[in-house]
C-alpha cells in the first residue's frame, strides 16, 4: 500500500543531487470531494483538514509505482488544480528521462516532470526613531517616507514563500505576521536567516525605537515555510513539491500579495499554480537575479509575475544578462536587513530587491486595492528615477502620485 511506502518525507532534504532521481507525478483527482481525513497516522499537522484523495488516484498511483518500479517518498492532494501529487524516487538516476517519456505517455497520469531545485536569491555582504533606519538608503532611493504620509500598507494581505522567520525578533515581534510550514520537519531556528531578512525588508515594525522600518509596516503577513536553509551560508533551497504545498494553500485563501525571492528553472506544475492564483486576483512579485546572456530563470519569467532586478551600486560594472533598462529595478546591494536572535546586517541580492518592491506594491493596494499586476507593472515603470547609488529604482511616492494620492511627491 501507498501509505505505508511513505515513510521518508523529501519536503526539506538537503541533498541536492538526490533531486536528480526524484519524479513529481499527479493523477487526476476531481472527484474526490472536500472530505477532512488524516491518511496517514503519525503525521498529523500536514494533513488535517485536508481534500481527500479519491480511490481511482490512489489506485493509479499505487499501480504506476509497482509498474515502473519507483518508490513513493511524499505525496499532497492539490486541491486548486484538482489533483493528486506524488513524488517517487527513481532507481536508476540515468533512467529518469526515460521514465519520465514513459509516464507522460500513459493515460494514467495526468503530468509528470522532475523535481526542480529552487534558490534563495540574496548574497552576504529623519523620519523614523528606529536604531538603523539611518542606513537603510533603499527606504531614501524609493521615496518611501514621503509615500508614508499617504499609505503604510494597512490591511494589505502579503505572502512571503521562503523559509521560516524569526517570529520573537524584535522589529517582528506584535506586528500582523502568521506562519505556516510546509516542510517535512521542523527546520528549526538556524534555518530561519533568508525569510526573516525577506519580511523584515516588507513589514519591520516602524517607530519602535528598534532597528530597522519595514516598506508597509501595517501590511498583514503569512510566512509560509516552503524553503530551508543550513543556517550559516543563509541560503534558501526550495522543491517543486514544497512550493506546490505552499502555492496550493494560498489559492484556497487568495491573499492581495504573494512574494517569491527565489528563483530556478521552468517548473510546469508552480507555473499552472502560478496561473490560478493569478486568476483570483493575487499579484505575483519574484526575484530576477543577474544571470547569462539568454538564460530564463523562474518564477520570474513566468507570464504576468512582477519580476524584480536589483539595481547596480555606484561605480560598479554593468553585467550582461536578464536585467535590462526596461525590467522594474528596485534596491537589492548592500541593504540593512534583520537577522534571527535580534541581529542586524547588510546583505544583497535580487531576493531583497523583490522584497521592496513587494512593501511599495503593498503601499498602492492600500489606496487602490482593484489595481491589477498589469497595471502596477505601468505605474512602477513611470515611477522609476535615477539615484545616485546607481541606476533607475521604483519610486514609492510618486507611484502613488500616478493614482492620485501622493500629488507633492519629489
């Protein structure tokens, strides 16, 4: 039986190259209903209230194992696309594009691909009472002090999909934050350095007299945990199937904002996630790191995603590759960020460029909550000014000039 086959849980192994030999599989599960049942005995929290898995997929799911010899490590119901996902294990790394031409190909299964590996993209490196918000020169280049006398993100529903976050440090700690995990185990607090520099970026508390403000201080957070970390490199590495988990449950509650700092190669089951969650209105705003002249990196390639480059410091030289003068740049080198136990310090890359860009989006939702990605893609485009740390940056007060709420905007 399936149920007993699942006994290692893959959602946050660490061992890249095991990857390789790893399938995502899912059947059709349309007739299933919404019934809460707990399938497997012992691993309670991953599984209650959860759709049920109708008998025809878990029969096909079961023959295809035996058929094509893989062994099931983990498996999620996606409620939104109405199917049941299941990852296998290969036996034979070389055979799984085989494997995977052979399971495309029978009627059974509704898709196959492999197991994608997804990164973190962040380096390591007047207004306000808070200790460093001195050296937060993002917050100066965007203008998102003078576009705080107009919005400060209230009541904008944010979702930030990386790992889990620092919820007791101190310019986190009584602000609108949630979380949720999405991984097998428990990745513990020095897994937690990514996401908590992500969301501080987002919604730091401002005027606390603490370290440093966040861009939509009064937005309301849900930190899923999809992603996890070794805690002393502070990367982030996400799955196919953990981003699928966490997108899933978003769908079923749409919020306005979804953050994806990350980014990797072309995944068709994230993309078809991707695609309905659009569908119910959620904007989508991910990383575009700095790669070689004609590679495409997702999620942020992926039609209709906000994707965000980091703008270039003074003095540096230009790198051919995705980012161009026409993409949405926001600040992403050398910015103050918080870090788990109450610390604070510079880090970089497009992982926090995207985060910023998030907090000011977050900023036009609060006047004008009916704006589309679309639209926000134009405003944000008009908005962009040179700075003198570098080139052209999203300009949060006079983004919001260009929805009449922020007229005076330097």
């Amino acid at each position: 039986m399936l149920a007993l086959l699942l006994s290692m849980p893959i959602s946050s192994a660490g061992d890249e190259t095991g990857d390789e030999a790893l399938v995502i599989v899912t059947y059709s599960n349309a007739s299933a209903g919404n019934s809460a049942v707990n399938v497997i005995p012992g691993r309670s929290y991953r599984y209650r209230m959860r759709y049920q898995v109708s008998a025809a997929a878990r029969s096909n799911s079961e023959a295809i194992a035996t058929d094509y010899q893989l062994v099931a490590l983990d498996e999620w119901p996606i409620e939104s696309l109405k199917v049941y996902c299941v990852v296998y294990r290969t036996a034979d790394v070389g055979s799984v594009t085989t494997i995977i031409e052979k399971l495309a190909a029978d009627p059974r299964v509704e898709s196959v691909q492999r197991m994608h590996q997804f990164k973190g993209m962040t380096l390591e490196s007047g207004r306000y009472n808070d200790s460093y918000a001195e050296f937060q020169y993002g917050l100066k280049s965007m203008n998102v002090s003078e576009a705080h006398q107009f919005s400060l993100g209230n009541g904008v529903k944010i979702a930030v999909v990386d790992t889990g976050i620092d919820l007791e440090h101190e310019d986190l700690a009584g602000g609108e934050i949630r979380s949720r995990n999405f991984l097998a185990n428990d990745p513990g607090p020095a897994s937690t350095a990514h996401g908590t520099a992500v969301v501080s970026l987002i919604a730091a508390n401002a005027n606390n007299g603490k370290g440093i403000v966040g861009v939509a201080p009064g937005a309301e957070l849900v930190a899923l945990s999809a992603c996890w970390g070794d805690g002393l490199s502070e990367t982030a590495t996400c799955n196919s199937f953990t981003l699928a988990k966490a997108m899933d449950f978003l769908i079923r509650s749409p919020p306005d904002l979804i953050n994806l700092s990350i980014a990797g190669p072309h995944d068709a089951l994230l993309g078809r996630l991707i695609a309905r969650a659009q569908q119910s209105g959620t904007v989508i705003v991910a990383a575009l790191p700095y790669t070689p002249v004609g590679e495409v990196v997702y999620p942020a390639n992926y039609p209709g995603v906000l994707a965000i480059g980091s703008a270039r410091a003074a003095g540096e030289e230009d790198i051919a590759g995705n980012v161009r003068k026409s993409e949405l740049l926001a600040p992403g080198e050398q910015i103050m960020v918080a870090l788990p136990d109450n610390g604070y310090d510079f880090r970089s890359g497009s992982s926090l460029a995207a985060a910023n860009a998030t907090g000011v989006i977050a900023l036009l939702l609060e006047v004008a909550p009916d704006l589309t990605a679309a639209r926000i893609a134009q405003i944000l485009h008009k908005s962009q000014s040179a700075i003198q740390t570098g080139g052209a940056v999203i300009n949060a007060c006079r983004a919001l000039a260009e929805i009449e709420k922020a007229q005076n905007c330097p």
